[in-house]
C-alpha cells in the first residue's frame, strides 16, 4: 500500500484502511525522540515525539493507540510541515507500555485511572509545547479521546475523533442487550488482548456499574473541549458518532456547546464495494487539518464557516437524476423530517394503512442451532456494508414485508425504528429486524439492521423472562441513515431472530447466551392486526 502524504484527502473509509500501515521517513521532522511517561499510578507509557524542524514551540496532536505508536509515523512529516508536534501513545499495557489493558478503554477514562489526562498535561510542561493539544483519533484511537474528553485536562483544546462509540455497552458490546460476538471476539483476538477483557465482558450482561464508567453519555456535562465527530451510514458505531455530538454539543461545557461538528459518509468501518457512492470525496471543512487549524492556531476563528452537520446522502449510484449522492448541511441532527409510521400486514406487504384485521399475525420457528447467516451490515470484520441480502431472505424462519414499486424519489434521513408486538413459546428470544433498498433487478441491498433481546426489552439494566405466548411490545432502534430511494426501487423489511455471527444467537432457555448449555426451538409470532399493529418508522425528509 502507497504512502500517505496529507490526510486533506484521506476519507473515513481509506484512513481506516491505511492507518496501521503509514510509510516513508517524515521529511519535515526534525528529531523523534522515545519517551516513557509517568501516569499517576507510577504506571510508565511507551510515548514517540515527533517535532517539525525548526525552533518551537509547537502546538502539539496527540494520538493514543492500541495498534503501535509506530502505525501512525507516516504521517509526521506532514504535521511538522504544518508546524505541529506529533505525539504517539500506546495504551497502557500495550506494546512498549507498562500496565494491565484491561479493561479496555477504562484507563483512558476519568476514574481511577486518567491515562488520557496524563498525558495531555505531560506534553504541555515540555519546553517544546506551547501548551496547546489537540486530540486525533478514528476508531480506538477515537474512543480514547471520548474516554479522555468528561476528565477536562486544561491544556485539551480540542478533538477530532472518527467512528468511535459513546456508549461500550449498547453501541459495542450488548447491542439490544445481544452480545456482538463477531465485533468483540474477533476484535480482541486480533489485537491479542488480554483474555480478561472477554472475560469481563461475559461477566456483565447487563448495564451495571461496570459499563456505566464507560458510558460518556452519562458525563457529557464535564465535556468542555470542541471536537469534530466524524462517522460513516454503514460504522458500527454509527449510533455513537451521532450520540456524540448530538448530547456534547446540547449538554456539554461552555467550551463544548455548540462548538462541536458532525461529519457522516457513505461508509463503513472500511470501504463497502458493493455499491459505490458517486460524488463522495471530502468536505474541505471536515479536514483534520482545518479542525486543527481552527483551534490550536486561531483559537476559534473561522469555526463559523464550519457547518454544524455535514452529511452524504446516499442515492443509486446508476441514476443520474437522483437527488442523493451528494453532500448537504444543516444545523442540527436529527434534520427536519416527518416521522412516517408504515404497517407490516399478514400478505408480506409494506403499507401506509394501518392493518384492519383482528387476529392477524404471522409465524416462524426460531432455532439458535441454525441462525440466520450474516450478510452485510455494520460489521468490523467479515461481510460489511450495501450486501444483498437475497441468500438469506428465502428462509423459513425470515419473515419479509415488500412495499409497492414506488412512483418517486423518497428520502429516508434521520433514526429508524421498529415497533413489534410479538409473542414467543420460549421464555428468553431476540427479534431483529432489517431495512432494505430493493432494486429493480431484485437486489435487496441491506440499508439498517437491529435487534433486541427479550428479556431487555423494559431495561438494558435488568431481564425479565416472557410470559410463554404473552404478546409484549418491542422497539428495536436500526440507528440511522440518510438515503434517497429512486421510482422503480421497493423498501423491504425483514424480521426474524437471528443474524450470526453479528449477533450471539439467544439459546430460547432464558439462559446466557454463549454457553454450552442446551438450547430450544421457539416459534415467534409476530402480530399486525388492528390492536397490534407492528410498524416501522421512517424519518421522511421534505427538500
């Protein structure tokens, strides 16, 4: 993979992919020296400073990383020609760092350990600082700089943080309250982490005091730092880009409130080539260097010419009159929209009008011993983003809900829900739930997915087991999108009660889920009649 020179040019999806991988010598840098940094337990991290040539001081972009403070050298050369410092952290017990890494994340936070704060106020005391830090980081990277931001070190004067969650229980670990299996699994066994990091998160299926510390949603307030949030429609933490925003930029310090940016492209967490957005490039207000910039040389001037929200909608790449594919702005997230509620009915039809039956529903049976195959979706690894998802719409246990050929273009923008009445023969299931672009060659392109457990369906902070073939309802949140459907395409939901390995089949027992122990075959109902009418909503956006 070549070099990056500059990252004006560098989206979401192709710095993800050449992060860990920069080459070539910085040739704006004057010396890296290593240093390993005390943090406040003694606890001593692995620390690479690269300064410009020159005489300082400099403003400095820090970077803390579990990948190797050495991933991000190639880009160097190109903050020194800006006149930055560059700072490279490895988390704490990774790599040359001293410590434990477990639990994750946690020791860059604001409790017992403030890895994050340490650091930012080591580099303000050199004699080549200028006392001014901005924090850079997509991904983990990313989160560190969440976790860092409620700890309010001073000499923190803002952030740039891509596709990170806000929350590690709802957005990363037990989505619905369903364990991400293939996210957290294959994520920690790749980094080689610690094992107790899985353990640890085995040991908490429920929201409790152990997430709560890394939840920053719940700590917004102490946020006083302006940070750009950047995210992609198909992240898998799409829900923790905008959560980010939308809560610092409303609830923040006064340094935060409405100073903060949202940024969303047509990506995943990685580039999706199964459909490829026209048009897509890179608002030169999103830039890191602008953000950069802005802040730590012109203490805020020039933020106003920043939009608040900047978002890609996204739009069949084959239709030239589309009104999607391209960049639009506003001043808030959610845009305006009109919440549309369209009813699923017992003839597999999507429709605007409420079902009129009264005992209408339909069945399938669930069996955690053959789930229904991940395709696509909001993935880290495996199939990611647009994937048709054909392959596995012709399943017994796939209930689907097609709409009419539409007739015009129709913007889905903004949060997506699902509300189900459903019953279950078993005292513990998942319910998940799929929206889908269908083109007119059949392709049904998989847009959002969700899901939830059963027994969470009051609380992520308790279960509580059905009652076998009670009818509850259920809300499952598909996070959000921005997409324009062309005439000709149909929208598609599909339910069922599975999608694995995403999502740890739920065993039917009322048991945990990835043990051992023996599962059972359910027969899930879901109704659609005049009391119960199981509904999708979609956030219609007038232009």
């Amino acid at each position: 993979m070549k070099p990056v020179a500059s990252l004006e040019t560098i989206t979401l999806a192709a710095w993800i992919v050449t992060l860990p991988v920069f080459l070539g010598a910085p040739d704006c840098v004057q010396a890296k020296q290593t240093e390993r940094v005390p943090m406040r337990d003694g606890v001593k991290l692995a620390t690479d400073i690269h300064l410009p040539a020159g005489e300082g001081p400099w403003p400095t972009i820090l970077v803390m990383t579990p990948y190797g403070r050495k991933s991000v050298e190639g880009v160097a050369g190109e903050a020194g020609k800006r006149g930055y410092a560059l700072v490279a952290q490895d988390f704490r017990g990774r790599h040359d760092s001293e410590g434990v890494d477990y639990p994750v994340f946690a020791s860059c936070g604001w409790g017992k350990h403030q890895d994050g704060y340490d650091t930012v106020e080591w580099i303000a005391k050199q004699r080549w600082s200028n006392g001014k830090v901005g924090g850079w980081g997509l991904s983990a990277p990313g989160i560190a700089l969440n976790m860092t931001a409620p700890s309010r070190p001073p000499h923190l004067v803002c952030s740039y943080v891509g596709v990170a969650f806000s929350n590690m229980y709802a957005q990363s670990a037990y989505q619905g309250g369903a364990f991400r299996k293939a996210l957290l699994e294959e994520w920690l066994a790749q980094n080689k982490f610690h094992p107790k990091n899985l353990e640890l998160i085995r040991a908490h299926p429920n929201y409790d005091e152990f997430w709560k510390a890394l939840d920053t949603e719940t700590v917004v307030a102490r946020v006083n730092v302006p940070t750009l949030f950047l995210g992609g429609w198909y992240d898998i933490f799409t829900a923790g880009t905008s959560n980010s925003f939308v809560t610092i930029n409303k609830q923040g310090d006064a340094g935060a409130r409405g100073m903060c940016r949202l940024v969303m492209e047509p990506y995943g967490h990685g580039r999706c080539e199964d459909l490829v957005f026209p048009n897509t490039g890179h608002p030169k207000t999103a830039d890191a260097w602008n953000w950069f910039d802005v802040w730590l040389k012109n203490d805020g001037k020039g933020i106003e010419q920043i939009p608040a929200v900047q978002y890609f909608v996204m739009g069949d790449p084959a239709d030239p009159n589309t009104p999607g594919n391209k960049w639009r702005t506003a001043e808030d997230w959610p845009v305006p929209a009109e919440v549309v509620k369209t009813y699923f009915h017992t003839d597999n039809k999507l429709r605007l009008e409420a079902p009129q039956e009264v005992f209408g529903a339909l069945s399938y049976k669930y069996d955690p011993k053959n789930p229904v195959p991940t395709l696509g979706g909001a993935n880290l690894t495996g199939t990611k983003g647009p994937k048709d998802q054909r392959p596995v719409e012709n399943r017994p246990d796939v209930l689907l809900f097609t709409s009419p050929v539409l007739d015009r273009y129709i913007e889905i923008t903004g949060p997506v829900q699902v509300r189900l009445w459903a019953s279950s023969t078993a005292q513990d299931t998942d319910f998940t739930a799929k929206l889908c672009d269908v083109y007119p060659d059949g392709r049904s392109m998989i847009v959002l997915d969700g899901i939830i457990r059963a027994s969470h369906r009051a609380s992520l902070e308790k279960t509580e087991p059905l009652e076998p073939g009670k009818i509850y309802e259920f809300a499952i949140d598909l996070w959000s999108t921005s997409l324009v459907l062309s005439p000709g395409h149909r929208l598609r939901i599909a339910i069922s009660s599975s999608n694995a390995p995403r999502f740890e089949p739920n065993p039917n027992t009322g048991k945990p889920s990835g043990t051992e122990a023996p599962t059972e075959v359910a027969t899930n109902t879901i109704y659609m009649n005049a009391g119960h009418p199981s509904h999708i909503l979609l956030p219609i956006a007038a232009h």
